[in-house]
C-alpha cells in the first residue's frame, strides 16, 4: 500500500534523513517509524518510575510532632 507525504516540510525531512543514513526515502521512513515503537515500547510509565524511586528512597518514619505555625516559630526563634 503505498504512502503518499503531502506535507512539504515531512518530505524535507524524511529526504535529509535519507541523506544522512545513505538509504532510500522508504528505509528512511521505516527506520524512523521503528525506532520511534521502540522507544514507546521501552519507555517506563511514571507510575512504575515513582513506584521505583519511592522504594529506592522511602520517606523516613512519622515523628508525631505536630508541623503547626507554634512549632515553625520555635524553629526559627520567634516567641
């Protein structure tokens, strides 16, 4: 099935990428538009990256101090 590019400007691009890799427009086109789902493949959802970093680096146990304007103003010297 044949693929026809109407747009001047993917057309510029697909022939200087064709350029630079020496391979015809269609190689150029099929190489960029594999390596693009390979990299929607590989990509790691935030989820999984958040879910990673939090056990990486878990918060630190709750104190039970209270975090209200008293306790900042004792922490910063004020009465």
């Amino acid at each position: 099935m044949p693929l026809f590019i109407k747009d001047d400007e993917t057309a510029a691009l697909v022939a200087e990428l064709a350029q630079k890799r020496h391979c015809t427009k269609q190689d150029a086109v099929k190489q960029a538009v594999r390596a693009a789902l390979d990299h929607d493949r590989e990509a790691i959802p935030l989820r999984e990256r958040l879910r990673q970093l939090w056990a990486e680096h878990p918060l630190p146990p709750k104190s039970g101090l209270v975090a209200d304007k008293a306790f900042f103003d004792d922490l910063s010297g004020e009465p």
